[in-house]
C-alpha cells in the first residue's frame, strides 16, 4: 500500500520525498533557457515563435510550450 511504501522509503532515506526518476532529463525547458526565452519576449512582444526557437536553439515546440505555461495567451502577462 501506498502508506507501507512511504514508511519503508522514510526508513531507508531519511525523507518521504520521492526518489529522483530516471530517464532523459529536460534540457530545452530547463529554468535557464526557460528565464532567457521570457526575457525575450519581454523585450519585444512581437517576437515569432519562430525567431525566438532559432536564436535560443531550441524547437518552436518548446518555445510555444514555456510562452503557454507561463503567459496567458489573450494577454501577455507573467502568471
């Protein structure tokens, strides 16, 4: 159950955080690029999804996904 786990995990940790998974970690959305993009669009509103994937080299896709998790998208705005 979900209570064992925890206790087991306290035992062996020290802590009921969960452990680090694995897999491949995120590199084109980590906090940094994520400050550098917004501070992009901070400076020019106008700027392309496009032009601002080419000068951080990263893919529109995770440009669109930081503008969308951080920006309302009627108004730019910091959430």
């Amino acid at each position: 159950s979900t209570v064992c786990r925890t206790v087991t995990r306290f035992f062996e940790t020290g802590t009921v955080k969960d452990r680090s998974r694995n897999g491949r970690p995120k590199s084109a959305t980590n906090d940094d690029k994520t400050l550098h993009v917004l501070q992009s669009f901070q400076e020019n509103l106008h700027l392309s999804v496009s032009k601002t994937a080419q000068a951080h080299d990263i893919s529109e896709g995770s440009v669109s996904n930081i503008k969308k998790s951080k920006y309302y998208p009627y108004k730019i705005v910091i959430v």
